[in-house]
C-alpha cells in the first residue's frame, strides 16, 4: 500500500505529534505523570508502505513543523499598570457609569455616616452617636430644652446606704434578699438593664450613701463604677447641692455663697469620675448663708464653667419657684427643674397646685418617692400585708392598708383594663410593622406598681424610681409603651380621695 504525501502530513499531525507530546501532557488527579498514558498508533511495514516517490525535503518540513508545535506557548497577557487605569477613568467616556450594569448581592446596604450636626440631639445640645433604644415619648411637649427619655428616671438614694439594705460584698442569703439587701453587683445590671432599654436618666445626690465614702461606695462612686463598666451609653446625670444647716454640719463644712455650690459640683464630679453632668438642682434650704441670690448666681456660674448643662432646685413650694424662676432670669438663665415628693397616696404636690405651676412656668415637675415606700404600689393590701412573699413581714399598719382599700381595688381594676387594652394594641402594632420587622417590646402583664409609676407620668410629671436589684429595673421597664388613659385617672383620683389622699 502505497500512502500519499498528504496523507502522511495528516497522519502526522494528528496521531504521531501526540505522541512526540511526551507522557507531560496527561496528568492524574493527583497532579502526577500518567507515563505512556498517551500513545499513538503504531506505524508498522504491514500496516503502511512508503513510496521511494516521497520527498525527503517534504519529511524534514514536517518534523520541523512538529518540533514547532511542541515549542509553541502561550503568550503572556501584557501586564497592566496603574498609570493605564488611571489613563483609562480619565479618557472621556472610556467609563460611562450611568451605563454600567446593576449587579445583585447579598451584602447590607451601607447607611451614610451622621455629621456632626446631625449627631446632636434635638434637645439638650449633647451629641447622641446613634439612637440605641425606643423613645416612646420622643414627641411629648416637653416643658422646655431638657428632654428626659420615656419621661421616667431612677434614683441612687439607697445605693451605698446600709440602713437601706446595702451589702458591700459576700453572698446573700434568700432570708437577706427577701429584707431587701442589695449588692453592687446588683446595681451594676439594673443600670446596664435600664440603659439599655430607654432609661438613662438618673438621680443622685452628694449625701446618698455617703458614709460609704471611705470604702469609694457612696453613690457617686458606685455610679461611676456603673459608667465605667458600661461605655456603650451616656445617662443623664442629675446630682444637688445640699445647702440646709442640719445637712452640711452633717458633712462636716458649712457653705455659704455662690462659690460653695460650684465647689460641691466640682467635687461631685470627681467622685463620679465625670467632666460635666446634665442637671444640677439646689436644694430649698430654709436658711442658707447668703440666701437664694447667692443659690441662683452659683448655679449660673456652674452653667458658665460647663460643668453642667442644666439647672433646677429641690421642694421648693409655688412661691418658691416663682421667685427662683426670676432670680434665674436676672443672671441670664433658665430654671430647668423643680423636685418634689408625689404619689397615689401622698398628692399635695397636685392638690397644691405645685406640678401645674411648675408646668406653667416651664420648669419639669420631678418626682421622687413615686411609689410612697411602697404603699401606693397596690402590692401590700389588708389581704395580703407581706405583698406575697413568703415568711414576709407586714410593711405596713393593717389600718392603713384597710382604708386603701377602695384605691387598691381600681388599681386592680385599672392593670386589667390596661392589661387588655394594650394587648390588642400590640396585635395591631405586629400588622403595621410586618413589612419592616418586629414592633418595639411593649409590656403586656401590666401591675398594679406599674400603674402607679404611671399615674404620676400622667399627671405631667417625671417619676424617680428607687432601683436596687434587676428585678425592679424590669418593672420600671414595663412601664414604657403604653400610658393611662384619661378616664382611668380620674378613677385613680376618684379612688384616692375616697381613701383620704
């Protein structure tokens, strides 16, 4: 058989090169030489005949074309360099982005960082980073540029007090914790717990637990340990000058003038580890070595150091704040704040006329003791004197719980109503946020303590909640998100006067 020259070009090309390819060019999954993996058919006598016609110059052509095929490689991409990019984005339409194509993913849309006008809070001038809990009274009319979260607080009193049931350290026993005691540990979670959900603002005083001092846990302290655990929030401190006789003699050092009250809130701050507070009140003294002038002009020179951003005073009567509001004014200021005991069964600060005269003079009503030691949470009652705890003694006279009686019953009465009330609420609350995610956490096992804390709100006024453990920080949570209604207050009132109140 004789094979042509084209033929044999063919052949070559296709069957004898792969062979020349050598055992490289078949690999295992292992990345390995498979040798002789790879073979060509052989060429043998019988099999294929050459003629004496075929060329020997057309024989070397095609081993030359074979060797050039193996030498073959890929040619290298030319590298690009920064200056042809940049070459590129400048050249006029060379990167037309209205006409790019919009790619899909799964990553988060980036949200624009705030400026820094837009940090500042709306009220009280101090940047806020980001909104980290629910305002649910962000739109209230407040009385003036002090805006005061969920219209709510809590109180120090009793931090550092051993007479109110303080511990410095160890383990409570269940007999310690149920008389009350407390350790700062405690303390340190119902802050953090109360922070975290949407109440920063809290009250303390120089004297609150100050006998602690020398071990560093008199309130301040304590409360400075609390800010330094947890950065993540910035509470709205209000501390007060204690100007009475009987309670300066009781530190030691009688204060006179304006420079003592910017003294004592200089030396506040250095115990709670702070450059400036929110609000700072002065207490009415009935005899105060330079008399109110003096009060006022040293709260003003407070303001003009920047060592707080507001001002305000403590049980002072109508007549008292009239004046203070004046003396404020005269030294370029505003009076922010008025102090002052109210509760369901203890109401002369509304009988008086007290929390609508603050309102009208636009000074926030703050109320401490809200809840009367307990006796208008509705809790101790002639039927249960213990509040419910076992082998708990009676708080109270059974005679004072007897004539409650008609209160504690609305009260019932009342966390029922709300109870109900609020729990359809929420249901319409999950329909409007189903297209956004879950509605805000509102408490729907409403107490007869939650409903008094909200009397007081109701009557315009900010309740400073004494909390000393976790569980009364979630208490005073459940307060939020829901509010009286306006004929349930006048049951309350009803219901008070009735018992006397």
């Amino acid at each position: 058989m004789k094979l042509s020259a084209s033929l044999l070009v063919w052949y070559c090309t296709n069957h004898a090169v792969t062979a020349f390819s050598g055992p490289s060019s078949v690999r295992s999954s292992h990345n390995k030489p498979i040798m002789g993996s790879v073979k060509s058919s052989p060429i043998s006598s019988s099999s294929l005949y050459m003629s004496d016609a075929f060329d020997d110059d057309e024989l070397s052509k095609l081993i030359g074309k074979r060797d050039q095929i193996k030498r073959k490689k890929k040619a290298p991409e030319p590298e690009i360099t920064d200056e042809d990019i940049l070459s590129s984005a400048t050249a006029g339409d060379a990167l037309n982005f209205d006409k790019m194509p919009e790619f899909k993913t799964k990553r988060a849309a980036r949200v624009p960082k705030k400026s820094d006008d837009d940090k500042k809070k709306k009220k009280g001038g101090k940047e806020d980073e980001e909104d980290k809990f629910v305002d649910f009274l962000s739109e209230y009319d407040d009385e003036n540029d002090f805006h005061i979260p969920n219209r709510i607080g809590f109180t120090t009193a009793a931090w550092g007090d051993s007479k109110a049931g303080f511990v410095e350290g160890g383990k409570l026993t269940k007999k310690m914790k149920r008389e009350g005691k407390f350790l700062p540990g405690d303390l340190q979670i119902a802050y953090n717990t109360l922070m975290e959900a949407g109440v920063p603002f809290v009250e303390t005083s120089e004297l609150y637990g100050s006998g602690s001092r020398k071990s560093k846990l008199s309130a301040h302290q304590i409360l400075a340990r609390c800010m330094d655990e947890n950065k993540d929030f910035s509470p709205l401190v209000s501390d007060t000058f204690e100007g009475s006789l009987t309670k300066v003699l009781a530190n030691g050092s009688v204060r006179f003038g304006s420079r003592s009250v910017v003294k004592a809130l200089e030396s506040s701050l250095a115990r709670m580890g702070a450059s400036t507070i929110e609000l700072y009140q002065a207490d009415s003294a009935l005899v105060y070595l330079g008399g109110k002038s003096s009060l006022a002009k040293g709260l003003a020179q407070c303001l003009e150091k920047g060592d707080c951003n507001f001002v305000g005073v403590k049980n002072m009567s109508k007549s008292g704040v009239k004046s203070m509001v004046k003396k404020m004014d005269k030294q370029g200021y505003t009076l922010t704040s008025n102090q002052m005991e109210f509760s369901l069964t203890n109401r002369k600060a509304w009988k008086s006329n007290l929390i609508d005269t603050c309102k009208e003079l636009g000074v926030i009503p703050l109320v401490r003791n809200p809840l009367d030691g307990g006796l208008a949470t509705g809790k101790y009652t002639a039927t249960n004197p213990s509040g419910g705890e076992a082998g708990g003694m009676a708080k109270f006279k059974f005679e004072t719980l007897e004539k409650l009686q008609p209160l504690h019953s609305v009260q019932e009465t009342i966390a029922e109503k709300a109870r109900n009330r609020v729990q359809g609420e929420q249901r319409n609350l999950k329909e409007q946020f189903r297209r956004y995610g879950p509605p805000p956490k509102i408490n729907t096992d409403i107490t007869t303590t939650q409903v008094a804390i909200n009397y007081v709100i109701a009557k315009g006024a900010v309740p400073l909640v004494d909390i000393t453990d976790p569980q009364q920080a979630e208490e005073l949570l459940g307060c939020l998100g829901w509010g009286l209604s306006d004929e349930e207050v006048d049951m309350l009132d009803g219901a008070a006067s009735l018992c006397g109140y």
